[in-house]
C-alpha cells in the first residue's frame, strides 16, 4: 500500500513532507516508529532540497507499509549520491546522514538511470496487523 506525495522546492516542504509521513503512518496503525521516521525524512529531504534538485523540481516522497516494515524513499532529479560525512564538532552541517544511520533500519541508495536518484529506507515496526486494542476488564 503506497502513499505518496510531491513537494516543491521550497523551504517549507520539509515539514509538509513531515505532516503527510504522519497521516500516512498514522493511518496504517503505526505508532512506535513515527518519530523515526519522520525525522530520517526530513534529513533525507532537506538533503534533497539543498544539494541534489534543480530550482524548478522539489522531490517526490513514497511511503508503504507492508508487514512490520515502513519503507521510505524521496526521490530528486539531482545528479551524485548522498554520503556520510564525519564532520567536526564545530561544522555546522554533515550529521543528517549519521542520524540516518542510527535511526534506520537499512538505508541505500539507487539511481534512476539519468533521472536522478531514490533514497530508500526501511523501519521496522509493530505490525498494524497484529495488534489489538487493550481491553479492560
């Protein structure tokens, strides 16, 4: 099950991208791994916006659920792939990638044969599926 969404390129879209991980997420029941993945996405985004997509594209974020798996993918029309740097304590950038790292699950990268790239991670979760409600009684 597939949700997606295109934002513009604009600074704003990072946190409309947020918003729809949220409603997508929350719609299928998953809870425990919201704030993981909202935050790898705007990492991910801002990755996009900032260094990989022409002014005039934003990027196209993807979302399914299948099983206990959350998949992401931002897809951007920008040349080169993302790396992770080791920055010093005193840059003021380059640690996106290392909180990818340590939140995601796996994370690749593949490339769109001349129409940019697909960033994807995967999360595992609680399965929706197996889930029922507590009961009192």
């Amino acid at each position: 099950m597939w949700q997606e969404r295109t934002f513009p390129h604009r600074g704003s879209s990072v946190s409309e991208a947020r918003k729809f991980a949220t409603e997508a997420l929350s719609a299928w029941g998953v809870r425990d791994r919201l704030d993981d993945v909202c935050l790898c996405l705007s990492e991910v985004a801002t990755n996009a916006l900032v260094h990989a997509s022409p002014p005039s594209f934003g990027f196209l974020a993807r979302l399914n659920i299948s099983g206990p798996v959350v998949r992401l993918e931002v897809h951007d029309q920008g040349p080169g792939r993302p790396r992770r740097r080791h920055p010093n304590l005193d840059d003021p950038s380059g640690r996106g990638l290392l909180l990818v790292d340590e939140l995601a699950d796996e994370w690749g990268v593949d490339d769109q044969h001349g129409l940019g790239k697909t960033v994807w991670l995967t999360f595992k979760v609680t399965d929706p599926a197996s889930c029922t409600p507590n009961r009192e009684t």
